[in-house]
C-alpha cells in the first residue's frame, strides 16, 4: 500500500491527515549580501511522498526547505504548497500554512527547564483558544493528541520528564512529536540527525520514513550523509551551489552521481556508517 493509500487511514485514535503536493518553480533566492543560494530551482513533489535533499554545506538544503513554509522569501519564481502560492501570502493566512508545515531543526529548539509533554503541546498552539495557551491549561483533547504523538516514536514514558534530562537523540524525537502534534500536511526536516550519534540518527529517520508511510505524510528531510539518504530517501535530490544536479531514485545514486552533487569523491566524512566504524 503506497503512502497515499494510507493517508486515509486512522491510526492510533489519529484522525486521517490529507498530504499535499509541493511545487517549486524557477525558484532563485538572493541574500541581502549577493549570496545565490538557489538558482533557478524547479521541483514537484507529490503528495505522500518522501524526499531526501543532499549536498555540501552551502550548496541551498536549508533554503530549500525554507522556502516552502515562507520563512526565507523567494527572488523570484514561485512556489506552492497544496496549490497555495507561498510568496503571495501574509498574515492570517501565511500562519494558517505554517500551521500544516511540521518543521524540525537541527538544535532541537525544546524549552529545556519544562516538561516533555508541555513541549509537544505547544504544537497545539494554532489550535487552541489563546487563553488557553497563555495559561498552559490545555484541554484534554489536546494532552491526548500531544500523548499520541509521543507514542508514535516511543518515547510516550518521558511525558512529563524535564526535557532538559534527555539525551539528544530523544529530544529530537521529542521535536518530532511536537511538529507531529500540529497535524501537519507536511513533515520539513533540516539537518535532524547532524548532531547524533549514527545509532540514534537510524532512529530518528525511522521514525520519519515510519510517518511518512503510516501516516502519508509529505516528507522532506536534508541530509549530509550520503548512506542515510540512500536508505530513507526513497527519492533523492542533490544541490550544488543552489542548483538541481540530481534527482531520481535514492538507490540509483552512485559514486559517479555524489561526485556530481559533491564535486569531489566521497571521503568517510560523507557516510554516516564510515563514521560510525572510527
């Protein structure tokens, strides 16, 4: 059963999540310093599907993610979320995307002196009545949905533990309950396992290629290693210097295809499973 068929299912007392295509169009990005960081980028995801974006450091992976929830705006061209054009909206409405776009990063972002429960609830924000927000009094709906999202990585017994005390990995995973709580059409990943441990790092991106097909989540994860992308990404996109130089299926890319995306032949520092063997 492919992702999208299962998109309809409801799992875990979960109610179905409707995943949404993404369309990137001649999409150039230009930082206030001359920078290009994309350069005439095109790219269409359908929806349900999952994508790992692979390239150097400085080659647009974070861009490129960033664009599709308006946090970095475009140059020019356009891009579309669900057939929402992201560059035209502002406000209420830009909030209202945001609030579809789970988002997880690198840092974690956790409140650290709070509990892990009180964490992922405030994926519950766009959801719940301001006063309930400002005084932390959640309904029960919302502490179930948050219940929820923390069993689906496994973590559910660390509920209310200071997220301060848990190791990186499991606050990453804490992370991604937290975006799981909005109910997102969307999954964006930047760089989530960078700061793990190669163990932890095959958790966490289990548990985003177990949302991606449980769940039918689009999915979109940057990754430096190139073996992770490789076993998660069932469809691979490489960027270099802002610009598309592959995109097919992750277990089609070779050497000869990351040279292209790395400009240089692999060294230990681009397998995760290298590393992980020093």
């Amino acid at each position: 059963m492919t992702a999208q068929d299962q998109a309809g299912q409801v799992t875990h007392g979960e109610p179905a999540t409707v995943p949404v295509d993404i369309e990137l169009e001649d999409v150039h990005v230009t930082y206030r310093n001359g920078h290009h960081a994309l350069r005439g980028v095109s790219l269409s995801i359908p929806a349900g599907e999952m994508v790992a974006v692979v390239g150097l450091s400085g080659a647009g992976k974070s861009t490129l993610i960033r664009v599709i929830n308006g946090l970095v705006p475009i140059t020019s061209g356009s891009v579309r979320v669900g057939g929402r054009r992201v560059e035209a909206l502002h406000g209420r409405a830009l909030r209202d995307l945001r609030s579809e776009i789970g988002m997880i990063f690198q840092g974690f972002n956790l409140t650290g002196r709070t509990s892990v429960i009180n964490n992922v609830l405030v994926g519950r924000v766009h959801s719940a009545p301001t006063w309930r927000t400002m005084t932390g009094a959640y309904s029960a709906d919302d502490v179930e949905i948050a219940m929820q999202c923390l069993e689906r990585v496994d973590i559910v017994e660390k509920a209310y533990q200071r997220a301060s005390t848990l190791s990186g990995g499991q606050q990453q995973r804490v992370a991604i309950a937290r975006a799981l709580a909005q109910r997102p059409k969307v999954m964006l990943a930047d760089e989530p396992v960078a700061s793990l441990d190669p163990p932890t790092s095959h958790v966490v991106m289990r548990d985003l290629r177990r949302i991606n097909t449980e769940l039918g989540l689009t999915v979109m994860v940057n990754l430096h290693f190139l073996d992770l992308a490789r076993m998660y990404g069932r469809r691979l996109v490489g960027l270099r210097e802002g610009q598309i130089v592959f995109d097919g299926v992750g277990a089609d890319a070779d050497e000869e295809v990351f040279e292209r995306i790395y400009g240089r032949s692999l060294t230990g520092e681009d397998v995760m499973d290298a590393r992980a063997s020093l």
